[in-house]
C-alpha cells in the first residue's frame, strides 16, 4: 500500500497482557509499543501515579517505543510488583494501555507437619489430603512413592481436582508407608514434596457391601460458578463396595457433545469455551448393585465483558459528524466511562459539539484542530475491557491509491475487479468511465463497490479496455486510469484416458489443451498427486506423457495440469499395470498316504488379472528327471489340490498360475515324496496277434513306462492258446520287452491270446482275451463258373463261382479281375497291343462290373483269390465282345478356298469309330455383326467322302460349321469350326480372312485419312470461290452405309 504522509493521533499497536506473572530469575519486559504522525512520546504510571523511568538505572525504556526492561537481578524483586500503565502521546492526541498488574512467581514450601500413621480396615473409603502451598501460578499436582513411581489411578483410586487422593473402598494393596504429594510449579519448574503418608489396611474386621454415597461434593445439591469462554470442570467422588460407576446428565437439557469430555474415569466432565445456555442442573449418578445416589451441581454462568462491537478510528472533514460506539456485554451488565486523551470525560474541559449517551459519544461539527483519542472502559466484578480510537480531523483534497496504467488480466466469464483505492477528508466520491467517454452506472454488467472498486460480474471480451476512475472532493478531483485484458480460458480438449498396460510395455497418456495464445503455459504432470519421479522411463510430451517398460509401481493416478499465469485445468486418468502371476511359493505336502497326498501353496501376485487357473506339475526323479508332466489343474481360487499317486515314483511337484497373460514362471519345486512300490495296477495295451508268415503267431503289446511299472523286476506273462478247441493255455513270462512269437501254428486259424504284467511287488490285473490269427499262405484255388454278361458298348458284368473258406489260407481280401482288349471287331489279329486292366473287388464277392470298356471290340478276362498273403492262381481265360456304340469326333475340320459365295470344307474320319462307319452329318449357320445366328442347313455325307464346296453363300458373312460322324448306334460328338466369305471381287480370293490381316486394316486406314485430307482440300478450294460438285460414280456396287453428302448449293457428291 501507499503511506499516507498525514497527521494521525496515536494508536497503539503492542502491550503486555493484563495480568503478567514473572520469573524472578529473569528480567521484566513490559511491551507498549504504538504508531502516529509525529511519533508518539511514552510515558508510565505506577499503582496510579508517575512512573520516573529516568531516575531508576535499573529501568530502560526501548528506543522509539514505550517498552520497559526492568533488570531484577540482585535486587528485590518484590520492589517491582504493582499495576502499570502505558500512556503514547503526541500533538494530536494521548492513547493508553490497558492496567497490566505484574506479579512475581512464588513456589512456596508445605509448612512442616507430622502426618499421623493411617490404620483402617479392608473396604472402608479414605481420603489422603494434599493441601498444597498456595503457589503463582497455582502448581500441578500428582502422587508418587519413595521412588519417584507415580501411584496407579483407576475407578477405585482417583486424584480429585484439589489434588487430594480418594480411595472408594480399600484394598490390603493399598498398605504403603509412602503416599506423597508433589507440585510443580510451572514458571519456575520447581518440585515441593509434602511429608509422606503411610497408610495400613487391616483385613480382621472388613467392612461388608455398601451402596454408594458421595465422598465429593458432599449433600445432596452444589453450586458452581463459571465464566463465559472458559472451561467448566465439575467432579463427583463416591465411595461403595464394590466401587461405584459414575454417569452424567444435564436435567432439562442435553449435554454439548461437542465441546464435553469425561476425565478422571468418568468422575470430572469438562465443558470447554462456555456459553450462557451451559448453565443449569448437572446431575451424576453413583451406581452399584447395591443402589444408585444422585448429587446436583447448580452451574451459574457468569461473563466478564466482552467486546460486541469496540469502538473504530475515525477521520473526519471539518464541520462534518461523527459516532463513537462501545458495545459490550457482561454478566452481571458491564459500567461503561469515556476518557478522552487518558482523562475521564467529566474532567475534560467542556465540549458543546460533544454529547455522550451511555455507550455512544456522537460528535458534531468537528472542527480542525479537534482530533484526539477517546478511550472507552466497560467493566464488572469479573473484569474489564479498555479501547482506544482516535478522532482525526483533517482536509485532504483526493488522491487515488491504486497504481496508475495498472494492468489488469482475468479469463472470459469470471469476475473482473478494476481497485480505485483512494484517500481525501471528506471522503471522496468515485465515478467511472469506459474507453475515457462513457460513463459507467451501478448495475449490470457492473458492481461498483463502496470502497471505489469496479466489479464486471461476468467478463467478456468485449469488456477489454481503458477503464478511468475519478475522485472528488470539496478540496479537489483526482483521476487514474487501469487497463483490462479479458483472456481465453485454458481448457484441456483430450483428456487421458484409463490405461491397463501388461508390465513391460509403454503406457501413453494424452493430454490436449487450448488456451489464451497470449498467456504462457506451463504443463505439469502428478502421479498421486504429487511430483512425477526423476526417471528417464517418464517422458513429457508437448501433449502427452509417455511410460516406458512399465512396472508395478508405476500404477497410480496420473493429473496433467495445464497453468497459465491467470487460470488452470487439469484432467486425472488411472493406470493400472497387468501381468502374467508371479510363480506360487511356499509349497507343502500334507495328508501323506501310499497313493495320495495333499499339495498347498500360496499364491503369487496377480498382478490386477485374476488367476484362471493352477496347474500341477511332477518329476519322476527315479525314472525320468529333469522332465516336468502336467499331473493336474486347480480353480484359480484354490490354494490346494488332492493329488493321486502313483507306486514307486520319487515324486517332486511345481505349480504355475495362468491369467489372461500366460503362465507364471514354476514355482520352486516341493519337497520330495517317495511312494513304496506295488504290484502294478494297468497290464500292456494295444495286444494283438498276427502271422509274419506261415507256421507263426506274432504276438505284441505296448510296454508300460517305467513310470506305469510300480515297481522293479516288471516282466509280462503271455498266454495263448487255439480258439474254440478247448485246450489249455500256452503261457510263457518274457523280460521287459513288447513281442514274442509263437511257431509251428497251423495257418491262418484264431488264437486267444492275454498279456498280464507283474513285478516283484505282484501281478496286475486279471488281463482282457484278444483274439489274433496265425500266419497267411497263398490262397490254393481258382473262381469256377465265370460268366459274362455284356450290358451296352461300354460296360460289362461279370460273375463267378466263390472259392471254399479253407483253400483261402488266410483273410479274404477279395476278389482281382484281370481283363484285356484284344482288338476292335473290324481290325485283324494282331493288329494292336493293349494294355491288361485290373479290378479288385473286396471281400467275400460273386460279381462285379467293369465299366469303361471299348465299343465293338472282343476282350479277355481272368479272375484270382485275394489275401493277405497274395493272390491265387487263375480262372480259366473268357472271352466276350462288345457291341458297337456311336464314333467319336471327326478327327479334323479345315475350311479352304473361301471365295464371295462359296467355301470348300474338309475332314477327318474319327479316331475311334467303335463300329462301322454309316457316313457323317453337317450342320451350318450364318452368323450377322451381332453375334446373332441365322437359320440351320443341315447335309449329310456317306463313309468315304471327306470334303465339300458349299455355294451360294453370301459375302463378307461369318458363318458356323458342326460335324459329327454317325454309326447305326447313332451320331457322335460334334467338331465345330467358322469362316468368313470374301468381301468382293476385287480383292484377289484368299485361304485366310482378310478382315482379320494386320495389312489390310492398316490399307483401309491410310484410304480414310487420304479421302479426309482430300475432303478438307475440297472445301478450301470452294470457300475461295471455286465449286467443285464431284460426278463420277464409283463402282455399281455401292456401300448401303455410304450416305451422300448434301453440298451447301443443293447438289449431291458420293464419297466411297
């Protein structure tokens, strides 16, 4: 703020407070400091009268202040006890301090006393008197033994508010020879010892039960005084057996639970910071189970006075009124007496522009010269209260307090505040202006307040500008001129968003912001709400923040707070970090038995994505280490799995946890667990017998592991014997190995075979029969009675007589028809050499049908038995023929000499003519420019004729040809082929289609351009003058799509 260089009465600013206790070890300071133009002069009074600090050296007095330090050492301080008071004075007025009595500390000794030994039976109540020396201030109080051990408290032995110790009922414990009271005195931190008090508790006649009663306060009612603000302290003390309960009520009325507590065991409750509404009857009650007493305490409320308004400095203009107001209240109600310059107002030379009215001194007309400091004191039995405020009577012209070209900046749409502080006696008036010419009116969008201050409730920019304040006076005019700028607000436009990022990966947080582009941002980023932690992993971006190689710690609530110099906005996003679980630890194995035991473990850390599940994993240390097998799976709730085991394993285990993330690393593996061997508890799989050859049964199995063995000494116990013969079992025990043959079987008959393991330990189960067959021979005979039977050109039935079981010697496999084409019917022998086909037909067959088979031709056919060991012998030879059937395609179709009207054809005769030849059927079409085809002609031709001149066609036409050859089955596949005619005469006649020549195109393009350059020349010429109508015709044979041209004079010229 600006001093004001005016004249001003004293006022004081700093003073002890009015009751000073001192250490007599330490100087007195007594603080009176104040202010006022000129600097106030100080002087002091003593119990009432002039205090000469100048005379006594002991006393100094703080340069430029009124401050006493009295220095006590070695004197007596007692000299220096007494009520001072601080006067501050200069020539416009006298302020005082309050009466502030100073007192010497005091921590007197106990007067000497014999305390007389206390006998007293069991169960009676006693009292311990304290009675401490009066001290100042008044000394804390606590009991202790011999060896400075304070004596336990609790409901039956308690310290009342005296310092006295009440006993409810006694206990032998209680005997002591050394109760003794202490007090410290705080100033000095002195500790006074009462002499001890020794205490006997007899138990020959103790004292029965009792219902309580009150040991303190005693009677039925009690008063208590207490004074506005301070704490109300109310205590009951009762005696009984067994102890008695203190409880507390305010009858009429509740207790204030919020400024109430219970010390002492329940028997003081304190009432802080007391009001007139704490006053009343406080009832505590005193209950065993032998009855309850009751003890009223009658709270008076009374209050020292206190301030409801203290008077206020006033400045006052020449001839203008003032109002001095000192309001207070009190109980019992407060004497209120003026004094003006430190006299009372009765002694004061007589003022007519003065009138006082009890708590009020109203001031008219004041004149200059006038100033002076009024004092106001309110007092009653419990205290006072003193106030200073001074009367300043001066003539200012205005000033204007604010700094000028002051710039102000705020963000659209909140308040603005332009300050117009000023100073001027009378007080100014202050009038505003906008941009130097409008005048601004109280009302909105404008507040202007009464300390000169102009508020836009809402700025918008258009509230930018120069603003003018002006104050006035009867002495004179001042103005001030401030500038508001109405700034864009900062406001985040992406915010982050909530992130769940796998550990180890980067997590990226954006952050977009528009602001004021004449404010200059800062962008800050929190975690938690605090700084972001100094690792390079953190980078900070323009706009975004980026987290690299993410870790658990780094989870959190990450804030990006855009600040300018004028606002801020601010956006918070989560990041939660997932992973795959930590392994599980501490695993134990419980519930031992042969073939089961119980695996616990404790989960690893999740890492925020539940566990799905467990799996369980073993080690056989004995039969294959190293090598981890997947036992079994647990919920992912679970933290134990019942596992079954199996005989003679050295078992160790390992669990993984799997989340969405994968699985964790194996936790360590478990202790190790032995099971015993057994006999096995499985026999071999996969038993089967089959004959490698003649004579032999080959009997094998799949082993079991090592793991499936159960035990040392594992061998396997084979048994066969020849179904359905009623002998006994073969049986032989062979070593751990997967095969064994049995010879000199007949061939191909059924065994029962069974292959059982067993150890040391015993056999396994009672194995399955399987049945097997002995080794294959060649089958011995052929198919009889083949047959025939021919269905059409190219399919057959054949059919055969089965052979006999027995001659089979093995499994029937089926049936193989071999069969081959001899010649066509037409050909000589011998003519072609054909490939020999082969069918098999599977299993126990009688016929069979060969498809595909050449028309008009003979065949030879022979037929074997199949097994598994090969074929048979064969059938005696059939021959058959098939019938004809249509041919195929001619084998070729040319067009030669086209000419305009005509088109010679030649062909092939077919490849196959599967049967004889009846001649050859043509069809043909003319096709037009849009693929559109004309009517059919249809021809035919005999065996022998190969070619054929087609006339009377027309020219330049596309036109479609289809050949087929024909037997008496019918007509075969078509050959199909296309040819164009000759355009005309004058081009020379061709083999090939001249429309499609890459010369002849190019011929007719160069005509084109040669008639279209001639054309050009044409039109030329006559638009110089000369007309040149073309007569010659062309050729008789005129293109139709030719249209003439018109010539602009109505002739006609034609254009080939």
């Amino acid at each position: 703020g600006v001093t004001l260089d005016l004249p001003q009465p004293p006022t004081i600013t700093l003073q002890s407070p009015k009751d000073y206790i001192f250490d007599p070890r330490e100087n007195i300071v007594i603080h009176c400091e104040a202010k006022g133009k000129p600097h106030p002069s100080f002087s002091w009074t003593r119990n009432g009268t002039h205090f000469d600090v100048e005379k006594d050296s002991k006393v100094l007095i703080k340069p430029g202040s009124g401050t006493l330090v009295i220095d006590i050492s070695g004197e007596k301080a007692e000299a220096y006890e007494g009520t001072y008071q601080c006067t501050a004075h200069n020539e416009h007025g006298t302020a005082v301090s309050n009466n502030i009595v100073i007192r010497q500390s005091r921590s007197p000794l106990w007067s000497k006393e014999r305390n007389e030994a206390i006998v007293v039976q069991m169960g009676v109540s006693l009292v311990l008197q304290c009675r401490p020396p009066a001290g100042l201030p008044p000394p804390v109080i606590f009991w202790m033994d011999n060896n400075f051990q304070r004596l336990p408290l609790d409901k039956r032995v308690s310290q009342a508010l005296n310092g006295d110790l009440y006993f409810s009922n006694v206990l032998p414990e209680d005997s002591r020879p050394d109760y003794i009271c202490y007090a410290r005195f705080p100033h000095t931190q002195t500790i006074q010892q009462k002499q001890p008090i020794s205490v006997t508790v007899l138990n020959n006649s103790p004292e029965g039960e009792r219902r309580p009663g009150f040991m303190t306060p005693l009677g039925i009612t009690s008063t208590k005084m207490v004074l506005r603000g301070e704490t109300l302290e109310l205590e009951c003390i009762a005696e009984g057996l067994p102890t008695p309960e203190i409880s507390w009520q305010k009858d009429g009325g509740e207790l204030p639970s919020s400024r109430m507590s219970f010390h002492n065991f329940k028997k003081t409750l304190k009432v802080s910071d007391v009001n007139e509404a704490d006053a009343g009857d406080y009832r505590c009650t005193a209950t065993n189970n032998l009855g309850t007493v009751h003890h009223i305490i009658k709270v008076n409320v009374k209050a020292a006075p206190f301030w409801v308004s203290a008077p206020r400095n006033l400045i006052l203009a020449p001839n203008e009124t003032g109002i001095l107001t000192c309001r207070v209240n009190g109980e019992p109600k407060p004497k209120i007496s003026w004094f003006v310059n430190g006299i009372p107002l009765e002694n004061a030379p007589e003022d007519h522009s003065r009138k006082v009215d009890d708590d009020t001194v109203i001031l008219s007309n004041v004149q200059s010269g006038s100033s002076a400091v009024y004092q106001c004191n309110a007092s009653n039995e419990f205290g006072y209260l003193m106030a200073n405020a001074f009367v300043n009577v001066l003539a200012e012209a205005p000033r204007v307090l604010t700094p000028p070209n002051r710039v102000y900046q705020v963000i659209t749409n909140n308040p603005a505040l332009l300050h117009c502080a000023s100073f001027g006696s009378p007080i100014p008036t202050i009038t505003w202006f906008k941009d130097s010419q409008t005048s601004i009116k109280n009302g909105d969008p404008y507040v202007i307040h009464e300390n000169g201050t102009l508020e836009i409730l809402v700025a918008q920019p258009l509230n930018s500008g120069k603003y003018t304040c002006i104050a006035t006076n009867n002495l004179g005019i001042k103005e001030n001129h401030v500038y508001l700028e109405v700034k864009e607000p900062t406001r985040i436009l992406k915010q982050p968003e909530y992130k769940v990022v796998q550990r180890g990966m980067s997590a990226v947080f954006e952050c977009k912001v528009k602001h004021d582009p004449s404010l200059i941002p800062t962008m800050t980023w929190l975690k938690d709400n605090g700084e972001l932690p100094d690792d390079e992993k953190f980078e900070v971006d323009t706009d975004s923040l980026t987290i690299k190689d993410v870790t658990d710690g780094d989870e959190g609530t990450y804030t990006c707070i855009m600040n300018t110099t004028l606002d801020q906005d601010s956006a918070s996003a989560m990041l939660t970090v997932v992973d795959k679980p930590d392994p599980p630890t501490d695993l134990e194995l419980t519930d031992q038995t042969e073939r089961s035991v119980q695996l616990t473990w404790i989960p690893g850390d999740e890492h925020n994505s539940p566990t799905q599940k467990f799996l369980i994993q073993y080690e056989d240390l004995l039969h294959q280490p190293g090598v981890w097998i997947n036992l079994t799976e647990a919920a992912g709730t679970s933290t134990t799995a019942q596992l079954n085991l199996s005989p003679h394993v050295y078992y160790s285990f390992r669990v993984l946890a799997v989340n969405r993330f994968g699985y964790s690393q194996p936790s360590p593996p478990s202790s190790q667990y032995r099971t015993n061997p057994a006999a096995p508890d499985e026999n071999p799989s996969d038993v089967q017998g089959v004959g490698t050859e003649p004579g032999n049964l080959v009997i094998s199995w799949t082993p079991l592991t090592g793991f499936q063995s159960n035990g040392p000494g594992l061998e396997y116990k084979v048994q066969w014997r020849q179904k359905d013969m009623d002998e006994d079992w073969s049986s032989k025990n062979v070593a751990n190995v997967s095969q064994f043959v049995v010879s000199g079987t007949p061939t191909y008959v059924p065994y029962e075979i069974k292959v059982q393991a067993l150890n040391y330990y015993g056999n396994g189960p009672e194995p399955e029969v399987v049945i097997g067959y002995s080794g294959e021979d060649l089958p011995l005979s052929a198919p009889d009675s083949v047959q025939v039977t021919v269905h059409n050109s190219t399919l057959a039935e054949v059919h055969w007589k089965p052979v006999s079981f027995s001659s089979v010697r093995g499994k029937l496999q089926g049936y193989k028809v071999y069969y081959q084409r001899e010649r066509g019917l037409h050909e000589a022998e011998g003519e072609t050499e054909q490939q020999e086909q082969v069918l098999t037909f599977s299993g126990n067959r009688s016929e069979g049908r060969l498809p595909g088979l050449q028309p008009y031709s003979l065949y030879n056919l022979s037929i074997r038995v199949l097994n598994n060991k090969g074929e048979g012998p064969p059938s005696l030879s059939k021959k058959f023929e098939t019938p004809e059937g249509v041919p195929g395609p001619p084998s070729f179709l040319n067009v030669i000499n086209p000419s305009l009207d005509s088109l010679t054809l030649e062909w092939g005769p077919p490849m196959n003519n599967n049967g004889r030849l009846a001649g050859y059927t043509l069809k043909y079409q003319p096709v037009n420019n849009t693929n559109e085809l004309g009517p059919v002609k249809v021809m035919t031709f005999l065996a022998n004729e190969t070619t054929t001149t087609l006339g009377n066609l027309n020219s330049s036409m596309l036109y479609k040809f289809y050949l087929s050859a024909k037997t008496i089955k019918g007509s075969g596949p078509i050959i199909t082929e296309e040819a164009f005619t000759v355009m005309d005469t004058t081009v020379p006649s061709r083999q090939v289609d001249i429309a499609t020549q890459g010369w002849f195109i190019g011929l007719m393009c160069a005509i084109a351009l040669l008639i279209l350059v001639l054309l050009i020349v044409c039109f030329i010429k006559r638009n110089k003058g000369g007309k040149y109508p073309v007569k010659e015709k062309e050729d008789a044979h005129q293109d139709p799509e030719i249209q003439p041209m018109k010539e602009d004079d109505g002739t006609f010229g034609e254009y080939r």
